[in-house]
C-alpha cells in the first residue's frame, strides 16, 4: 500500500498517483472532503512524500518511496461516489447490479499543480505591494503624527 505524508504530517493512503514536470494527481477512497480540500494549501503540499507501507498483523512500517515539491497550486478536486471497487464473486447478493457482493467506496481525486512563471511573478508583485502599501501608511501616520 502507498500513502502520502503532507508537510504538516497528514497522512492519506493513495489508490494511484500520476505525476508529470507540471501535474500530480492521486486518489483516495472515502475522507472527508471538506478536510482534505482544507489540507491542500500552499504551505501543506510544497512537499509531498509517497511512503511504501508494509502491515505485518498490527504492526506497520513507512519508508520513502520518492517526494514531490512545487505542486502548489490546487486545480482540481473532483469526487465519484459509490463506485464499486471489488467484486466478490464467491458470494451471491441479489441486492446488486452483478448479483455478487460489492465493494463500494466514494473515490476522490485530487490535481495539484506548479505555478507559471506568470503566476509566480504575480504573486512577488502582489507581495511586493503589500509591504509598500504598509510602508506608506505607516510614512503617512508619521507625518501625521499618529505614531
């Protein structure tokens, strides 16, 4: 079993992951969406480490496969709910549309990707003018002698 590790330590286990220079996407089986979105911030996915995970009964151990970095940007977030995902065929269930016991889960899929050149310079230029505009105010509070 693969599972990611965000920065802040969040741990989800992966169904697939596919990553490109530009884009990284995986999916998870049945979280909670509202969570996951709110842990996919700038500051949470700068780094992102895919663990191989081995469970002998209860004990498990993590060891790094690969890491990603610069997948800062959240694209998409897209759900599918009740998809079946195993199928036993051993036993009968006239419940559902194989007639066999299924295996359902809500699949999540999440896309990630690095800001352009455009974007990033836009956001240095923003940045830039956030402190020239707190720069000015506080100028103008000193003349005015509000200090």
């Amino acid at each position: 079993m693969e599972r990611i590790k965000l920065v802040d330590g969040q741990e989800y286990d992966i169904k697939s992951l596919n990553a490109t220079d530009t884009v990284l996407s995986f999916s998870v089986h049945d979280v909670d969406l509202g969570v996951l979105v709110a842990k996919m911030n700038t500051d949470n996915v700068r780094k992102i480490e895919v663990m191989s995970v081995d469970q002998t009964g209860l004990a498990e151990s993590e060891s790094l496969l690969m890491a990603y970095a610069g997948f800062t940007k959240l694209d998409t977030v897209s759900t599918r709910y009740n998809v079946v995902t195993d199928t036993d065929y051993t036993t009968e269930d006239d419940t559902t549309v194989s007639g066999f016991a299924e295996e359902a889960h809500n699949i999540t899929t999440v896309t990630l990707s690095k800001p352009t050149v455009i974007e990033k310079t836009v956001t240095k230029i923003q940045e830039d003018q956030e402190t020239q505009d707190a720069a000015i105010e506080e100028l103008a509070n000193l003349v005015a002698g509000e200090v």
